[in-house]
C-alpha cells in the first residue's frame, strides 16, 4: 500500500513534486519587455559591473544547488544520478515548505570527485549556496573540502553536517537532563561513514575530548594500531583500546550514537552501559536498537530515533532549511562551525520553550515539555526558523563571512513576515496591546487552553487576565500544567459583588420579563457574570465562546452590553491574511440580511477596524451587479448603502456596487469602469448578506489557505469577543490582544460609553 500510494502521490497531475514560479507581473507588452529583451540587458549591464549586483537583480540570493551524484541515496545505495531525482526535488520541497529557499536539483552523472567538483564550480555562479546530498563517503569529505576551497558561497553537506547539528542538540539536552557533562562523557558511535564522523568532529568542537569518542564500523572498534578498512579520516578518531566489538565498546558507556544499521544493538549491551545512558539509536527506517527495546533494557536511558512514530525524532529538516536561511540573509561566503554550533544550541534551547497549541495539535497530544520525551522541537514547529536562522547570522557576522550584515532585532521581524502565516496583522495588534494593556475576562476560566493563553498574555504583557471559575478547580489545573499565573480568580457563586450585580441586571431587564429571582439565577452563568463584570467597569473586555455556541455568548452581551450608540446592530468582521496581502471581510456571523443602512454601518466599522491594524481602507460593497449593470432589489440595496456610507463618511474610499473581481482588480476597474473612485486593490469587502459572506471567508480559508482571524464583533458598547468553539491558544492570545486594543482604542475617543 505504501509503496503505490508513493508512486501516485509522485505521479498525479504534473509529475515530480516541484516546478518554477514567476514572480513579476508577465501580462502585458510592457511586462515582457522587462522581463526580457530589451530591458533585461540594464541588470547585466549592472551585473558585470559588479557581481554583487546579481544578488539585487537575480534569485540567486534565495537559490540553492541540492547536488547529488547518487552514489549513497538514502538506505538504497549507489542508484545512480538520475534514480536519485526523487530524493533530490524532496529536498527541494522541504527548503521550499519551511524556509522559503528556492531549489534547483542538479543530478550529476559523474561518480569521479574530482569531475564533480568541476561541474558545480562551473554552475556556482547560478546559485548562493550549494546543498550536496546522498553522495558517498571518503569521496564526500574531499569533494566538500575542495569546493569550499574554490567557492565564495555556502557548501554545506546535509548527510554530515545536519545529522551532527540535529544530533549535537539533542545530546546537550540529553546531557542536562541526566545530569552528564559533555567534556566527561563516553561516546560511543555506531558507523563510520559522511554523518558519523561529522557528528564526531561536531562533538569536539563543541567540547568533548576526542579520546572519549569511539567509533565501530563493520570491521569493529577503530583502534590504533588498525589497517583494515581505515582511511585518514576514521584515523583521527583511533584510540588506544582492548575493546574491539560494539559490545565490548558499550560496556560503561555514557553515550551511544547509532548510525549504521538495524538490530545491531542487545539489551544485554545497553544494560551494560553507565547509569541513565543516552541512547541515540538514529539507523532509518529500523533503527540499531527498537524504541521499545532500548526502554524496556534501560527505564533509565534516554532515547532518540530517526523516526516520527517515537518521541524525540532526530530530523534533519530541523536544520538545514533554516541554516541556509541564515547564511544566504547575510550572502555568507561559507557555513562554518561557529554557524554550526550556533544553530545546534539555538536548537537545544528552543526545546526549553513552551510548546505551541499547534504543534500539540498537529501531532495528537495533549502536553509536550522538556525533558526525557522532549528532547528537540518538533520538525512542524514553526518557531524553528525564527530561532536558528537569525542564531546563523549572528554567528556569520561575529565570524566574519557575512557580507551584508543585518540588524537582529529587524531580522527576526523580516523571517516572521516571511514565514510565519498571518504575522504581520498579529505584530501589529500585540504591538498596541502591549503598548496598553487592560483587564480582560475570560468566563471559560476552568479551561485548559483558556489558561495556556492566559498565561501567554500576561507573560508578553498583553492583558491582565481575569478568570471566571471555582479557585481550586483552576489552581489544580495550573500545577498540572506547570503554569505560573498570577490572574485574578472569581467565582460568580461566592463573589461579594453577586447581589449588586444582580440588582443592576434586574433594574436593566425587569421591563424584559425578569425578576430580581431570575437575575440571580442568571449570573450564576459565566458569560453573564462577565458581561455585567464589563457593564460595572470591573473589567475592559470580554472575551468567551471556546466551549459554548455563539448565541450563547452573543446573547447575554447584547442584553447587558449592548451595541454602541448610533449602531443599528452589531457585526462580525473576519481578518484574512492570503499570500501576504490582508483582507477584511463583513458580516459574516450577525447580520442574516442587512438592510442598506445596516450595511453602511458594517462598512463604517469594518473601515474604522482596518485603521486600528494600521491598514488604510479600501472599501468595496460587493453584489452580482457591477455600478446598476443588472437592476435588482438586492444590488439596489447595495448601491444605497454605499451612498450612506459616503454622505456620513466622506473621508473613506468606498465604491460600489460591484462584483468581487472588479474589487480586487484594478486593471479590469480602469478598464469598464474608469470612472470609480476606488484606487488599487481593494482590502475591505462588504458582502450583502450573511451567507455570501460566511461562505467567501470559508472559501478563502479553506481552498486557498488563506489565515483567518476571528470573528472580530463590531458595534458594542464595550469590547466583547466570541471565540470560534474549540479555537487553539494562539487564536485565544490574539482574540483577547484585539479585545484590548478595543478598549485602549474606545479610551482614546472618549466613545466607550455608559451601558
């Protein structure tokens, strides 16, 4: 079955697994005279003034060689070049997927080092960095060496170098965890090939004494002394010993790396090893000793494989995406091992960090922490490149091969933009929390992932939680979860503010059918007690829905909150963020069918929104008709509310009605409709009716994987937000962050009113 759905997967549709995107416009005249004859010869003009120049005017910057002859291709051996092709556009995806790196994968029929090393040289100036995968070892070691020698950009071999990184921080961890020390340890290394003796130079250079490593290939422990099999490179690591097998290697060993192959290792050897032994059994598919094996022999042992189905997976996409990301943002000449370093113990501390909601999420479970289970982040984490490739620049620039430094602080922020979904509208609404940040309650206080967020707000100084719930239920919960939270807690059964609160919901809804009686009952629901919490001006915001239905939440908000004066009704409001470009989309969660004034008041709100995400509006009111073009109640209706919108609101740019291509182009706009007064693409669209707009902000996030954030609810008096049910943590951060911004920004104009 595997096997089949590899080939289908490989073959469907366009086969292989990568193509070439164009990245300028090419639709007129004009565009491919620029693309090419006779505009292109200005950059090579510029180009042969100055080579460095191709890094402005061409992809190089962001191109990577992944170079194979395919003389060790995964487990398979010497397939060939051309048989290597699929490994190779795999490679090409995983840079492409997690760090944004284009790739060109070179397969070179040509098994002599020396040839290879003069077909990249001649390509070299195509590319700024150079990727060499799946190539045999000694021959790997020389063509590495010669073509760093020859070359002023990266060259960097994964099968070394990532496996050592990966593997480097993992042992750092390991080593704290137990308690070992890395310039004391015992090291044992199965294998003798391009990764094992990478990861044993690594070890050194990171501080473990060369006589405490060992190295056992086929042949048995490499000693001094030894002649068979041997070559200058395993020759550094012969060290004067009687032991000559792995077993007898193993014996009080501290540490054990394997990278050879399957079932090579017995309990019986592991047992012999010193107490609370690491076990880094990294052979894949099957590694030299079974996970459960290893545990079973050792409860003590530390364990690590190359696969995902066990904890702490040594990957190495955890590592060369992200070095090269960081090499080629400061035109490095070379990855050395100050970069090296760099990214393994970037690495090694990230697994120190609070592990995402997401990352619990894509992987099934329901708590990840540092320690013996958790030794590296996951391979999806997407913290990764944020911490490892700005900690590859700095270490070029400190080392000296960067040749275009770059500010750190603005670095992280670029790599955010660039990789992180969604970043950009985040940053900004963080950014003006934390500028102000407010009381926000949470009426789902009991909830673990209510916690989790709580926690983020107050450590990042966003919010000043407070939590709706019995005390002990949430301080048990807290210490389960390993969770310092100094937020306040009330529980609406024993709160002294209940009767007065009651009185007050009595006094506003008596003429509503409810009795003092009822109003007691009715604040022992949470989302009551919190909306009469905003009401009183005992909170700012706040904010609920991950375990109730939206009416749930809606509901007591209006009736005690209620919508802001001079609002007809309340609305929702969707953020889309879609290949870097943010959209605002209305109402897609209040309004069923808004009449023309309602529209216009969802439009004024949905503008005034994009202004606090310091996004200028371009507001389109969107129908099936474009400017009367088809005479229909429905667009009538359109039309009208665009009109409203620009007599009470002259300073916005609004047009309408028209259809959504129209809106998003402003070449077909000036092409029929030269006349309108919107200019450029517009951002802010109004949908006529709740269904067309529930079902475009589900369409953009669910066809074109567009971010969504939301529901955002306009219109109230004071700032309260519905979660979407089962929302993860980092929606919760950013739902309340808005909520804050929401209050701070009601302060400012003076318009949060009395309720």
């Amino acid at each position: 079955m595997l096997r089949q759905d590899a080939l289908d997967y490989h073959s469907m549709g366009r086969p292989g697994k990568i193509a070439i995107a164009v990245t300028k416009p090419c639709v007129t005249q004009r565009d491919l005279s620029l693309a090419y004859t006779p505009g292109v010869a200005e950059p090579v003009r510029e180009i042969q003034r100055d080579p460095l120049q191709a890094f402005r005017y061409t992809a190089r910057g962001n191109l990577v060689a992944v170079v194979t002859n395919g003389t060790a291709v995964l487990g398979l051996g010497n397939v060939g070049a051309l048989a290597g092709k699929p490994v190779m556009e795999g490679k090409g995806v995983l840079f492409k997927r997690f760090a944004d790196v284009d790739v060109f994968d070179l397969e070179i029929d040509a098994t002599d080092p020396d040839e290879v090393v003069r077909i990249v040289q001649a390509l070299a100036p195509t590319f700024g960095g150079i990727n060499l995968e799946d190539i045999k070892a000694p021959e790997c070691f020389y063509i590495e060496q010669r073509l760093q020698e020859l070359l002023d950009i990266p060259v960097f071999h994964d099968d070394q170098h990532g496996t050592a990184i990966i593997t480097g921080a993992a042992l750092l961890n390991a080593l704290e965890i137990t308690g070992k020390h890395l310039d004391r340890a015992r090291i044992v290394i199965s294998g003798a090939g391009a990764s094992a003796i990478a990861c044993a130079e690594f070890f050194v250079k990171m501080g473990a004494p060369r006589e405490h490593i060992m190295l056992v290939d086929t042949k048995g422990v490499i000693h001094r002394g030894r002649s068979e099999g041997m070559n200058p490179y395993k020759a550094r690591f012969a060290v004067e010993t009687t032991a000559r097998t792995l077993a007898e290697a193993l014996v009080g060993a501290d540490v054990f790396i394997g990278l050879s192959s399957p079932d090579i290792v017995t309990p019986d050897m592991v047992k012999g090893m010193a107490g609370e032994p690491i076990i880094f059994a990294l052979a894949n598919p099957d590694p030299e000793i079974p996970y459960e094996v290893a545990r079973a022999a050792r409860p003590d042992a530390v364990v690590a494989t190359g696969r995902s189905d066990y904890p702490n997976q040594v990957n190495n996409v955890l590592g060369f995406p992200f070095i090269f990301r960081g090499a080629l943002d400061v035109r490095a000449r070379a990855i050395n091992d100050e970069m090296k370093i760099a990214a393994s113990r970037a690495l090694a501390a990230l697994a120190r960090e609070e592990v995402p909601d997401s990352i619990l999420r894509a992987y099934g479970l329901d708590v990840l922490r540092f320690g013996r289970d958790y030794l590296i982040p996951k391979p999806l984490d997407p913290r990764v490149p944020l911490w490892m490739a700005p900690a590859v620049a700095a270490a070029a620039m400190a080392s000296g091969v960067a040749r275009r430094p770059v500010d750190l602080a603005a670095y992280r922020e670029e790599l955010a933009r660039r990789l992180v979904r969604g970043y950009e509208v985040t940053r900004i609404i963080t950014q003006k929390a934390r500028a102000a940040p407010r009381r926000v309650v949470f009426s789902e206080g009991e909830e673990p992932k209510i916690i989790r967020a709580a926690a983020i707000l107050h450590r990042d100084g966003l919010a000043r939680p407070v939590l709706l719930g019995r005390e002990p239920v949430v301080r048990a919960r807290m210490e389960e979860m390993r969770v310092a939270l100094p937020a306040e807690i009330v529980d609406p059964d024993l709160s002294p503010h209940l009767e007065a609160y009651a009185t007050a919901l009595y006094q506003l809804r008596k003429r509503k059918g409810v009795t003092l009686r009822e109003a007691r009952a009715l604040l022992r629901q949470p989302n009551y007690y919190a909306a009469m919490m905003l009401r009183a001006g005992d909170v700012d915001a706040f904010v609920a829905g991950l375990t109730y239905h939206y009416p749930d939440v809606i509901r007591p908000a209006l009736q005690v909150i209620g919508p802001a004066p001079g609002v007809s009704r309340v609305a929702g409001l969707y953020v889309m963020v879609y290949d870097g470009r943010v959209y605002l989309l209305a109402d897609p969660t209040v309004n069923f069918d808004p009449s023309a004034a309602e529209l216009a008041d969802i439009a004024i709100m949905a503008a005034d929104k994009a202004q606090e995400f310091d996004i200028t509006p371009r507001v389109a009111m969107l129908s099936f008709s474009n400017f009367g073009s088809t005479r229909h109640p429905r667009s009538v209706k359109v039309a009208e509310a665009t009109a409203l919108v620009r007599s009470r609101r002259p300073d916005l740019m609004i047009d309408g009605e028209m259809m959504v291509e129209i809106a998003l182009s402003p070449e077909l706009r000036a092409l029929d409709y030269p006349f309108s007064t919107l200019v450029g693409e517009a951002n802010v669209l109004i949908f006529p009716s709740l269904e067309a707009a529930n079902t475009g902000y589900k369409l953009l996030q669910h066809l074109a994987g567009a971010v969504a954030i939301g529901p955002i609810l306009m219109g109230m008096t004071r700032p309260v937000h519905v979660l979407s049910r089962g929302a993860e943590v980092s929606d919760i951060v950013n739902m309340a962050a808005i909520a804050v911004v929401d209050a701070a920004e009601m302060a400012r104009r003076g318009t949060m009113a009395p309720c």
